[in-house]
C-alpha cells in the first residue's frame, strides 16, 4: 500500500518549509550570507535544526531558496508595477523605480542575495536572480524599442549595464546611506531611474517628467 499525505500533512509541512525561508530572510537581511547558517535559521524559526536539514541539505540549498524567494517577490512586484503602467517608458521607469525603492527598504538583504562577495558554489545560486532582474528590464527595453519610443540599441548589453548601475548605487559598498529617510530615499530613486533613462536615449525633459510621476508610488510600494 502507498502512503499518501493527508492535507493537514501537507499544509503543516508547507507552514514549516515557508517559516524556514522567512527565518533564513530575516537572517540574511541582519547579517548577510555569512550569517546565513542551518542553526542559526534553526533557532529562528522556533525548529530544530535537524528538521532544516530534512528540508534543505546543505547551506547552498537554503541559499537558492532563499534567493528563489527574493526573486520571485522583487520580480513580481516590477511586474506588476509595469503592467500597471500606462505605456512601454511608464512601465519601464516603474519596474525600475519599484526595484529600487524596494532594494533600499531592505538593503542589507537586497546586497546579500544579488552581489555580497560569496563562494563561487553560492555565487552560482545567485546569479538566477540576476539574469531574471537582466531579463525583466531587458523585456521592458525591447518593447519600447519596437514601438519606437528609445532609439534602437542592442538591449543584451543596456539591461546587464542599467542592472549593475542600479546595484552599485542602491546597495553596492560605495553606494551612500540614504536610512529611512522618505526624503534621501526619493532623491535615490529618482537619480538612478533618470540615468537609467538618459543611458537608454530618453531627453533629459521626458525622463524627469517620467520618473516625477513613478516614483513616488514605488517608494510607498518599497516601504511597506
């Protein structure tokens, strides 16, 4: 006979799979991918840590899922903002500005899954998230290129370029420490989204007048 999880099983395992990668999260956003241990996690999510174990073997396991994580919540909500977007600039000055504003809401985390200087095993887990921001933005560039709205160019290039002017100044180590002030944080937003802008062949004009109306949004979008 084959034994078949009930429901109640299957609901309390995926509680505790879900309380892992929340503890895991909280952890790297305190302290980085070098605080990101199975005991630590453990103790966190209130769990042994053998229990971690069952779920995720090793530490690069917890790694990817947490990373998985990350992007699927970060990815998502430029998604959303994007389509939510009147027109292909809108909606490129939206995912841009809500992955901001949401990176500085939480930095160190933001840091630790995408760029924190880690082994080549973990770095290679992490660099899932990178190529998926890449090809979001990428998408975003193409559409607006085809509809003739940003002068031709070759987006496989401007994605990758725009993605690491946005990390090096939201959360890389030279990048200033704007807080929790709404102020700084704005100001942030707002200088990376018109270089992204500028970078990609819109007027100094458009692209103020662009960002003036998307960011604000996605700051209140990034600190909730």
């Amino acid at each position: 006979m084959i034994y078949r999880r009930t429901d109640k099983v299957v609901r309390r395992l995926a509680q505790r799979h879900a309380a892992i990668i929340e503890a895991a999260e909280a952890t790297a956003a305190e302290g980085g991918m070098a605080a990101l241990q199975i005991v630590p996690v453990a103790e966190r999510a209130g769990i042994a840590a053998g229990t971690v174990y069952r779920y995720f073997p090793s530490k690069t396991d917890l790694v990817a899922a947490v990373v998985a994580s990350v992007s699927e919540e970060e990815i998502g909500a430029m998604r959303q903002a994007a389509e939510a977007a009147p027109g292909p600039l809108s909606a490129l000055v939206a995912g841009i500005t809500t992955f901001a504003a949401r990176s500085l809401a939480r930095r160190r985390l933001a840091w630790a899954v995408i760029a924190e200087p880690v082994d080549a095993e973990v770095d290679r887990v992490r660099s899932i998230y990178r190529k998926a921001l890449t090809t979001e933005i990428e998408q975003r560039l193409r559409q607006a290129v085809r509809e003739g709205h940003l002068p031709e160019q070759d987006v496989a290039i401007t994605a990758p370029a725009l993605v690491g002017a946005l990390l090096e100044g939201l959360v890389g180590p030279l990048a200033p420490e704007v807080g929790h002030d709404p102020a700084k944080r704005r100001a942030a937003v707002q200088t990376l989204a018109l270089l992204a802008l500028r970078g990609v062949g819109i007027v100094d004009a458009r692209a103020r007048g662009l960002v003036v109306q998307a960011a604000v949004p996605a700051l209140e979008e990034g600190a909730a």
